[in-house]
C-alpha cells in the first residue's frame, strides 16, 4: 500500500440489536391478536366481516317462516323445485316480507328481491333486479346455491349467493365466487325500489376451486348447509 494511501477499514458496521429487538414486542402482539381473532371468530375472519356461523336460516321445500330484520316482522321464504327430467332440475328461491307500503297504510305481503345492477348489463336485468333466485348444477354438484344469514340484534339479515363456473364440466373443480346482499328498506320512497330489497354490497373469490359450491361457503365462510334433509 503506497505510504500515502487511506486505509480501508475491514470492520463490519454494527448492528443495531436494540432496534432490532424493539420491533419484536410489536410483531409479537400482532401475531398474537390476530391468532386470538381466528380462534373466537373464525368465520368472521374468512368472510371479510360477514360472521355467518351459526346463523345460516334453514330452508325446506315449501312455506318456511323466518325473520329479515332485527326489529322482528313477519316474513317467509318459498322454495319450490323445478323438474328437468334429468340431473339438471333446480330450485327456486322467492322471498316476502310483511310491511306496510308507506306511513299509515295497512301491512300487506311484500316480494323481497335483490338487485345488483352489474347483472343489467350481464344479464339483461332490468336495473340488475332478480324476482327469485335459483339453486342448481348437476347430479354431482352444485354451481349456484344461496344462503340466508339470520338477523342479529344490531343487524339485519344477509343474503350470500355462491356461484361456480362451469370449468371444464360440471363435475370438475372450479373457480367459486360469492356474493353478500344487505337488506335494505326504502325509507325515503325511492321510485323502482321496493319496500324492502337486499342491494349488492361486496364480492370475493373463494380461495381454492370447488367442484360444489356448498363446500365452498362451509370452508370460506363458515355457511354450512341450509337444506341439511336434501344433501
């Protein structure tokens, strides 16, 4: 080294351990609390906020009673089945409420729809609304399946419908999306909406692909079967 040269220092730069260990108390508490969410509210935590465990409204083919709001009101659902003489017959899903159409008028039985105004333009939907709702596939599995999540004390009911692609048949693994429904009521009179309706409020894709959709919301979300005597 010429006698003019600055020397290199061969030293490694310190490390900062007090730094280093301050981060892992905070690291840890999130680790923590995130485990304890899992642990109470697993279903809440897959569903993006939508807890459907335990609250799933058991449908039977024909009149079943039930409850929308919080603030209870008569209401019912009606599932009929559709008869394809083959593996490809569905049911169809209707849904009323008992309520009066304005301030002072006498209750009456409303159709409940659901609108979900992307559908007008996929569909060909008026304004995205549909009257029913259909559950159908094949003999192996389902792709479209609906599920009525129970009131709670502080919020009305909620609607999630389940739907597979077709995929490469029907008895093949493929993407599933879901999406969940708010029940609505149309307090200030709006013109092309009902009493009570449920309004599209977000959709996710499930995880994995699922030949039926019904594995999909039971492992997703926690929504297990609604027609346990029909599985």
């Amino acid at each position: 080294m010429p006698d003019n040269a600055t020397p290199v220092s061969r030293t490694m730069p310190a490390f900062n351990r007090s730094q280093h260990h301050a981060t892992r108390p905070g690291l840890r508490l999130a680790i923590s609390l995130i485990l304890v969410l899992q642990a109470l509210c697993p279903a809440a935590v897959k569903a993006g906020g939508v807890d459907a465990a335990g609250r799933v409204i058991p449908l039977s083919n024909g009149l079943n009673v039930l409850s929308l709001t919080a603030a209870p009101m008569p209401a019912q659902a009606f599932l009929a089945h559709r008869d394809n003489a083959n593996a490809h017959g569905f049911d169809v899903l209707t849904i009323y409420i008992e309520a009066p159409t304005g301030p002072g008028s006498k209750p009456q039985w409303q159709l409940v729809p659901v609108f979900d105004a992307r559908d007008e333009k996929r569909q060909g939907l008026p304004r995205g609304e549909h009257l029913t709702l259909n559950v159908s596939g094949g003999a192996d599995c389902l792709l479209h399946d609906v599920r009525l999540l129970a009131p709670t004390a502080n919020a009305d009911a909620t609607l999630i419908l389940a739907d597979r692609e077709l995929g490469d048949s029907f008895a093949s693994p493929a993407p599933v999306t879901f999406r969940f429904f708010e029940l609505k009521k149309n307090s200030e009179g709006m013109p092309g909406r009902p009493v009570y309706y449920f309004e599209f409020a977000q959709e996710r894709r499930a995880a994995k692909a699922y030949c039926d959709v019904g594995d999909a919301l039971q492992a997703e979300i926690g929504a297990g079967p609604d027609r346990p005597d029909e599985r």
